[in-house]
C-alpha cells in the first residue's frame, strides 16, 4: 500500500470505526471489521475510485453486516442482559449532539431491535447523512427499497427513543451523588435520584455475578444498587471518565477496570442505568477511542 492510501484510511479511520461500533455495538469487533477493509483498500485499484469515502463506508457497511450473523448467534446463548461494550471517548465528543446520542446506551439498544438492513440504512442516514442514493449502492438496493428501509426504522426508533440529556456536568454530578448514597448504603436518598420507572441493567455475561434479568422500579434497584456497593468493599475505586461521549464511572480494583457505570438522565433523576461487568467487554473503556461522523 502507498503512503498515499495509508494516509487516506487514516483520515477517515475515526469515522469507519464509528460507522462498524454503531451497527455492532462491540468495539471488539468494529476493530476487527476496520483491520478487515484495511486489507481489502490496500488491494484495491484506486484509480477506479470516484469517492474514497463512499467506497471506505460502503466496505465498512458490508463487512458490519456480515459480522451481525456472528454476532446475533452469540446473543442467543448470552447469559443475562446484552450491554453494548463501553468505548472510552474524548470530552468533545459530546459537543457533537447528534453523535453523542447516537453513542448512548440508550440509543444503541434501541437500534438492537431494528434488523440489520433497517439498523444500516439508519445508522448512515440518520447519524452519518448520506443521501439515499449512496446507501442504496452500498446495499446493492433500489433507492425505493432504502427509502423504505429508512422510513420504517426512523418511525421504529422514534417510538421508543428517550429524551436526549446532554447536560454532561449535570449528568456527572447526579451519577457522582448516586454512587456516594450507594456506598454510604443511603437506601432513601437513592430512591429520590430514581425516577419510578427507573431501569438497571446488568451485564456480566455469565463470566462474573450480575443480575440476569433488568430490575424495575426505584425501590428495587436502590436496594441492588446499595447491595452491589456493599459487596465492592474498599477495595474498589471509582474513576470519571467520558464513555459513549457521556459521563460514566469507572469501578477499579488495583486499577484494573472491573466495571463501567452508565446512566441516562432526564431532569436531574436516572432513568435507567446500565452496569457492565463482564471482563471480555471492559478493554475499550478507558482507551480512547477516535470517532466521528465526518
């Protein structure tokens, strides 16, 4: 490969690599589709290139889809809750809105309900912007057929997305002040910074202990939540770092990363939290991971 074509994939890696993450939702595996259209762009003729970035994501689409089959069969024998894996991401991701939702839990969840197809017409169109016109070539569908695609997962995703927070201070203070009520076993104070529908989801992945089913309700997940501090004991540190270009808490022992603490906020309460302990997900939480959506 020419330092020539090196440069170019280096100039758009952030953005490949955000494109592969929010089809999958495993950093692990966006890695591994970024290295595979590495190898296919140093192979390519790039004479017959009218629009390297075009031809870079059409690559990174193909190989993301072809990665969901491997993916959803290991869904269906995964213990307990399936968390996206946490990426570890510079503060001024989040001054871009319309990426810092499209990186949230909350958001990433929702696109799991979507199927491949409608997940990779929405991820391109509704956070990357490309016209229907380039989707549909790197699909290998009409432009009537994407369209339609759009359509159904826009309306999809529309319905059962949550108000977007971006307050990332107020965001940091309400998980800060959660997580010292939880070590001081404040039960009471803990249900107050709970909305009543509030949702925890815990994803150990059967490697370590984690609820396996989400817990409901502000009673019932300030007492998990005081019951989980309780049995960290003092050994374990909690660090702040930006995740998913959100305020998250890192839990360490001996400074490696047991856990990644995420939480969406709306009006100065949690609504729903999201625990990620299973080790194989926690590599990507604290390294900073480039993304973009240029």
């Amino acid at each position: 490969m020419s330092d020539d074509s090196a440069a170019t994939f280096a100039r758009y890696r952030p953005l490949l690599f955000s494109i592969a993450y929010e089809m999958l939702g495993s950093a692990a595996d966006a890695e591994d589709v970024v290295q595979e259209s590495y190898l296919r762009w140093a192979n390519t003729d790039r004479s017959t290139i009218e629009n390297e970035k075009s031809y870079l994501t059409q690559i990174v689409t193909r190989q993301s889809l072809n990665h969901m089959r491997t993916l959803a069969r290991r869904k269906e024998t995964y213990l307990g809750p399936w968390l996206p894996e946490p990426i570890g991401t510079q503060d001024d991701a989040s001054t871009d809105v319309i990426l810092a939702e499209s990186l949230s839990f909350a958001m990433l969840l929702v696109l799991e309900s979507l199927s491949p197809a409608e997940r990779a017409v929405f991820v391109l169109r509704e956070v990357f912007d490309y016209p229907h016109s380039d989707i549909a070539e790197m699909l290998g569908k009409s432009d009537a057929a994407v369209r339609q695609l759009a359509s159904r997962a826009r309306e999809h995703v529309t319905q059962r997305r949550k108000r977007f927070d971006a307050d990332q201070q107020v965001a940091q203070n309400v998980l800060g002040e959660f997580l010292t009520s939880a070590a001081t076993g404040d039960v009471d104070r803990l249900v107050e910074m709970l909305t009543e529908d509030v949702v925890a989801y815990s994803d150990g992945g059967g490697l370590v202990s984690a609820a396996r089913r989400p817990i409901h309700g502000a009673d019932k997940v300030s007492r998990w939540m005081a019951g989980a501090a309780r049995k960290g004991g003092a050994a374990a540190t909690i660090e702040f770092a930006h995740v998913n270009a959100l305020p998250a808490a890192l839990v360490k022992i001996d400074g490696q990363i047991v856990s990644a603490i995420l939480a969406d906020v709306e009006d100065g309460k949690i609504s729903a939290l999201y625990f990620v302990a299973n080790p194989e997900k926690l590599s990507f939480a604290d390294a900073l991971q480039p993304v973009s959506r240029v």
